[in-house]
C-alpha cells in the first residue's frame, strides 16, 4: 500500500465516523458529473482516462469526483458508477467496485474548502489551452457578439500557473490557488485548466467557453495578424449591464441533447 494510500484509509476511517453510517450517493448528481464528463470528453477536452469534474454534495461537506481505476474506460464513456464520494481530503467514502479519486483529487476539494461558493470543479487537459500557454499566445478579445461569455474571459484575464506537472499535493494546490486569486479560471502552463462555478454546470459551461477562447485565438495566431476588437467596442460591451437572473440551463441543456446524439 502506498503512503498515499495509506493516509487516505486513516482520513477515511476518521471522516466515515464524523459523517455517521448515512452517507449516501446522490444519483441525479453523479448523473450530472458523469454527463459532464462526456460533454467535455466529446469536445477534445479530456485525452483518454485523464482529467475530472467534480460537484459539491449537497450536505456541503463532501463532493462526487470522476474515479479512476474499477472497471474504468475513459472519460468520454464516463457512467454514473465511475463518480466516487469523497471528503475534501481526497479520502473516498463509499467503496464502489474498488474506483479511488483521482491523484489530483485535491484541485477540488481545496477550492471547496476555501469558496463556499463554489458547486462544482472543472480539471481538464484542453489542447487549445496547452498549446497557447506553450506558445506564449495570449488569449486576447478577438471577437464580441460572436461569442460574448469568450469575450468576457478574455476582457476580465485568465491567471496562469506557471509549473507543467500534475498537482498531486496540497501544497502545489495552494501555489496554483494563489495564482488563480478571484478568478474562477486557472489556466496550467503546458498542463490544462482548472474551473470552478457556483454549480456543475456552471463550471462545464465556462470550461468549454474558454477552450473556444483559446482555440479562436490559436487559429489567429496562425493566420498571423488578427486584431483585438477594437477599444470602443471593449468599451460599450463593459458599460453594458449583464441581464440579471441570466443562467448557464439553456446551453447546459443543448449540450445534454448534443451529447446524446454525438
Ligand atoms: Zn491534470
């Protein structure tokens, strides 16, 4: 048994007795996850068996994250039985068919410990985004009404963690989360991108708007000498107040249809 391991069990053992004997799964919530989970894996999001969403339980205090190993084949055929619930810690709580949480398992459950906020955790691996953080492209405003969640990405800056390597540790979490700052967005110099919403959807949402950013702005670079929108535009679009009570539910529920049909 690995240390990691080792210490997840004792966190376990110590969580399952200040949780009581009622832990229980929430099936319309590790539906949503693993629906995510596909939603993302379709759109080149995900490579293979790498990258996880997670929610926040609704009794606040544990989250359903994306496991690996069981009878595990990918992300892009993510079921509701690959979603494992687990404290913050990383320490699973129900065995299910012998899946464990992911190695990066703390990206989330410190981003649910220090942004009550925070319903849901996006960690994905995007070529869009590994390739313009490579490059040393920024991802600048170069369009508006084409896509204005991008724009407003573009417009508020994206934080950039600087080191490639996985974040197996709570210490290279807090690093990244000190980068991150406000943002809900982190992106991972050669690595991917972190996101954190108020709810799952949220965060799927924002995940696949800053892939179009990144991609958008990587095609650009390409053709060589595409421009930022212009200020006055910048302008006019940041004086504009954002249509209050305006959610993510109707592009969360175009994606769930694509994704039965893709
Ligand atoms: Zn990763």
């Amino acid at each position: 048994m690995s240390r990691r391991e080792f210490r997840l069990k004792a966190v376990a053992r110590k969580t399952k007795k200040s949780f009581g004997q009622s832990i229980k799964v929430d099936g319309t919530l590790a539906k949503k996850v693993a629906l995510s989970c596909r939603i993302l894996a379709k759109l080149g999001l995900f490579k293979e068996t790498t990258g996880h969403v997670s929610a926040r339980s609704l009794d606040g205090r544990t989250m359903l994250i994306r496991g690996r190993g069981g009878s595990e084949t990918g992300l892009i055929f993510t079921r509701p039985n690959d979603i494992v619930l687990s404290d913050f810690d990383g320490a699973p709580l129900k065995n299910r068919g012998g899946l464990k949480t992911p190695n990066e398992a703390c990206i989330h459950g410190e981003i649910y410990k220090r942004r009550p906020e925070a319903g849901g955790v996006v960690h994905a691996h995007p070529a869009s985004i590994v390739l313009t953080s490579m490059a040393g492209i920024p991802l600048r405003p170069i369009f508006g009404g084409y896509d204005p969640q991008g724009m407003r990405i573009a417009l508020r800056g994206v934080p950039m963690y600087e080191s490639s390597l996985t974040l197996h540790s709570v210490e290279q979490v807090h690093e990244m989360l000190e980068v991150m700052g406000e943002s809900d967005i982190c992106v991972l110099r050669g690595h991917g991108v972190v996101v954190a919403g108020k709810t799952i959807e949220e965060a799927t949402i924002k995940a696949i708007k800053l892939d179009h950013l990144a991609e958008m702005n990587l095609r650009a670079a390409m053709l060589g000498s595409v421009p930022s929108v212009p200020q006055e535009d910048i302008d006019r679009f940041l004086s504009r107040r954002q249509a209050p009570g305006r959610t993510q539910e109707p592009l969360w529920r175009f994606y769930e249809e694509w994704e039965k049909r893709n």
